[in-house]
C-alpha cells in the first residue's frame, strides 16, 4: 500500500472516530451519517494527496485544518512521540516539519526523524540539524533532513 493510500485510510478512520461515530451517537441513526460517511472517505483522498503533493502553503493548510479540527484543545498541538511514525505524522515531519511548533525537543525530534535522541544531538553536532536557541531543534531543520532523505 503507498503512503497516500495509508494517509488516506488514516484520515478516513479518524475523522470516523472523531466526528461521524459521536455524530451517530447523538442522532441514534446511522443512516443520518452515511452520506457524510462516503463524501468524507472521497475527500480524505483529496486532504492526503494535497498532503503530499501540494505546494508548501497549501500543504501546511491542509495539515493545520486537520490538526485543528481532530485534535481540538487549547493547548498549541502536540501529539505522542508515536502519532510522528503515523502516515499523517510523516508526511507533516516531512512536508511542514511540525505544523505549530518553532523548537521541539530531542525526543520528539527524533519522533520525528525515527532515531533516538543521541542520533539527533549527533546530528545537531556534525551541523546536520539547526539546534534552536533556547534549546531544541528548529522543526524546519527536521523538515528539511527529511526530505532530504526522501529524495535519495
């Protein structure tokens, strides 16, 4: 399966979860849901082929309207270090570096990059990634390693 289709499945599964199966719930009929249901598995198609094939900006309103609408809070974005190894968390590493964030720790930099801190704070040493600084590793650095490594 290529990485669209699985970003795809992702975004269709969450948004199920997240949106239509409350929505269910609430209304008591899955019929009132089921015409959202297939226009939402045709438009994940569009957000995950948008996500990797965009222009920068509008990747980055892509991933920000999707981040916002399923993982509301009041607090600024920050997924667990495994949401990184989702198809939706490499595609964001590697499109955006991260949505919201100006510096990430080195844990979750190496979330991100799929390595371990020790790999980040090495990379960081031999000028492979920008340390930010008040600490952390600016995400675009992130970003731009990634695509680095995606071109290779």
């Amino acid at each position: 399966m290529t990485l669209e289709a699985e970003l795809r499945d992702q975004l269709v599964a969450l948004v199920d979860a997240r949106c239509l199966d409350p929505l269910e719930i609430l209304l008591q009929d899955a019929g009132a849901v089921a015409e959202l249901r297939a226009r939402i598995r045709a438009q994940a198609a569009v957000w995950a082929r948008e996500m990797i094939e965009a222009d920068d900006d509008t990747v980055l309103g892509v991933i920000m309207r999707v981040v916002a609408a399923l993982y509301p809070s009041d607090e600024p974005f920050d997924p667990p270090m495994d949401w990184w190894r989702t198809p939706m968390g490499q595609v964001t590493a590697r499109r955006t570096g991260h949505p919201t964030a100006v510096r990430v720790s080195y844990p979750v930099a190496g979330a991100m990059l799929g390595i371990s801190r020790q790999g980040v704070h090495d990379l960081i040493s031999r000028g492979k990634l920008t340390r930010h600084p008040d600490g952390g590793v600016v995400p675009a650095s992130i970003r731009d390693r990634l695509r680095q490594e995606y071109r290779a």
